[in-house]
C-alpha cells in the first residue's frame, strides 16, 4: 500500500536578525550590516552575532570576533542586537505561517517546517501557496528562502540552496536526482565528523553514498544508517510535529556581587554542566542555548545562539556558553546573576537526526 503522498515546506527567514534591523531602519538597506557587540575601533570583544548579506559578501560571518570583522569591514554599520525585537518578529510570523499549515514544527527562531499536505493538490498550488507565504512575510518587512519536498530532509536541503529570497522545488518522483549531484555536507545531521569519516573512504557526492548497499551504511552508522538511507534515496518519513514549547532554565545570584568575570565563568560552566544532567535526564535535545547576566542595579542582558542541528552535547553548551558571555566581560559593574538556557526542545526518540552522535 502506499503512503499517501506528503508536501512539505521548509520556510528560512533570510539573515533573520539583520533583516528585522533593516526593517525597523530602512536608511540601513543595501548597507553592509553587523549585528553584535561595540567593535571599539578593532579593540572590542565579543563576536558577530548576525550579519546583512552585503557584510557577506565582504566576508564577515557570524560567530566571527567583532575585532576581526571591523579589520574586513571598518565602515559597515554596527548594531547592538535587541533580543526582545526578534522574539516579537519570529512568533508573528511563525502565527501567519501556522495558518497554512496542517502542522508546524519551528526550528529556531527563524526557521519551521509546514506540513501542507491537505492544503495543496500538486506541485503549481504548492509553488502559488509559497508565493502567497513569501507576500505575506514580505509585508512584515522580511524575506524568506522556501524549499518545497515530499519530505522535511529533502526540503531543508531545497531551501538551504537558494538564498536569499529563494523558491526551490523537488517534485515527489525526482528527490534522489535532485540530491545525487549534491555534496555529502548539505544532509542536515552530517557534520564535519561525518564528513570526513566519509571523505576518508574516497565519498563526497550523494549520487556515490546511493551507490552504497544500506547494509553498509547500517555498518558505518547503526540505526542512523538507516535513518541515513531513507534521506538520500528521498524515502524519509518522519512527521512535522509540533516542538515542545518549553524551555530549561539554570540561574544563579551571587550572595556578593563578583567583581572578577573569571568567577562569573566558572559559576556559568557549573551551571552548564546542570543544565546538560538535566537535559539528559529528559532524553531531550536542545537546539538553542542563551545565557542572561545581571548587573549591580539590574541592568539585564540575555543573548541565544541557535544550533546548525539539534545536540545535547556538554561541549556545544559550554562552548556557546562561553562564546556569548565574553560579550559582556568589557562591561563595567559587579555581576549579581548568571544564567544558562536551552530552547526549542524535543524528545529524543522523535528524531535520528544527529549522525555526528553515531559513535
Ligand atoms: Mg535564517
């Protein structure tokens, strides 16, 4: 019996934090954007946390140091990144995306997929109604990459490939010879781990890991192999479902203000490792992680960074952790909390999509 057929969209807000700057700024557009900390004149630290397409092509990227990026782009705009604005832009958009779909998974804060199966009969209504997605996200101001697939795998890949503003579409008969051409690193849970392991065996392409018998995948990744074989040959099935709203909080306030950050570090890894117990306890997977910091007189700062894929790997929660509170080191004032957070949870067994864990 077959499966009935699915339509599946995967829906990107291009240079998200960047774009909503732009909006709230129109003098900004067609300049060279840089969402993050005070570069100082070169001196700053912290890191870039977003960036326009223009400071792109200049060769910033985000998660670069500020120093770094001001030595490429001394005259780019700068901005500080305003969390609360972005929170607001990503949970009006994710309600009208809602709207058109049967189901709605977000993946970060800029990011969902749309189960729109019952919505679209054939490929034209499925190309009209992302057209129709893409006027309305375009009257928030924003725009957004689409990728339109009979699976969530194949449409992350479709949508990743054409940015910004991008439509790409993989008909229902045509997925394995759409992803044949394509390099073994756009699979979504294949890491730089994965990568090489597969480098090493002479594998770069998609077209050549189809060429494998499953049973050698199986070998190579257990479970995940399979998991594997189903997303190259276009046979991946697994539901959009709704995420967990919820979120793990870990905060601690000093019984003095600490003046030394070197303290406020350690206390932030302590709590890292507490809030990894705790989301393995849960058998979750986290595919965001923030941290808050409070000063004397209750100034407040929270900062996230969104994973390329969903982890609940102690190393990547300490060193975010660590990546976004050197952002506030520079800061004058003695330290009353710090705070560690990880969102977009879900259950484990939801979801093989991490092959980087195979071993
Ligand atoms: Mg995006």
């Amino acid at each position: 019996m077959n499966e009935p057929q699915r339509t599946i969209f995967h829906i990107d807000i291009d240079a998200f934090y960047a774009s909503v700057e732009v909006r709230d700024n129109p003098s900004l557009k067609g300049k060279p954007l840089i969402v993050g900390f005070d570069p100082e004149g070169g001196k700053g630290r912290g890191v870039v946390v977003a960036c326009s397409y223009e400071a792109r092509n200049l060769g910033v990227r985000s998660g670069m140091p500020i120093s770094r990026a001001y030595r490429i782009a001394p005259d780019a705009v700068y901005v500080l990144p305003d969390y609360r604005k972005y929170t607001e832009a990503s949970a009006r958009i994710m309600k009208l995306l809602r709207g058109h779909a049967d189901e709605l998974e977000q993946v970060g804060i800029d990011e969902a997929f749309l189960d729109v199966s019952s919505r679209v009969r054939g490929i034209e209504e499925a190309k009209a109604l992302a057209l129709e997605i893409k006027r309305e996200i375009g009257s928030e101001g924003l725009t957004c990459s689409i990728g339109i697939a009979p699976n969530k795998s194949s449409a992350k890949i479709a949508s990743d490939l054409l940015k910004p503003d991008g439509l790409t579409v993989v008909p229902s008969t045509l997925v394995a010879e759409f992803l044949a051409p394509l390099p073994v690193s756009v699979i979504p849970g294949v890491g730089k781990k994965t990568g090489d392991f597969l480098k090493e065996r002479g594998i770069e392409t998609i077209s050549q890991l189809q060429s494998l018998p499953g049973k050698q995948l199986v070998r190579w990744f257990g479970k995940n192999g399979v998991w594997l074989w189903g997303v190259i040959h276009g046979t991946e099935q697994i539901a959009v479902r709704p995420r967990e709203q919820k979120s793990l909080n870990v905060e601690k306030t000093f019984r003095r203000d600490v003046k030394d950050y070197r303290t406020v570090m350690k206390e932030a890894e302590l709590l890292a490792h507490e809030l990894v117990r705790r989301i393995k306890r849960g058998n979750l997977h986290f595919r965001t992680i923030g941290v808050k910091i409070r000063f004397r007189g209750f100034e407040t700062h929270t900062m996230e960074k969104t994973l390329a894929e969903d982890s609940d790997d102690l190393e990547s929660v300490l060193s975010t952790v660590k990546s976004l509170l050197k952002n506030f080191e520079d800061r004058k004032g003695a330290v009353r909390l710090v705070g560690v957070r990880a969102s977009h949870l879900r259950r484990k067994e939801d979801e093989l999509s991490t092959l980087d864990s195979w071993s």
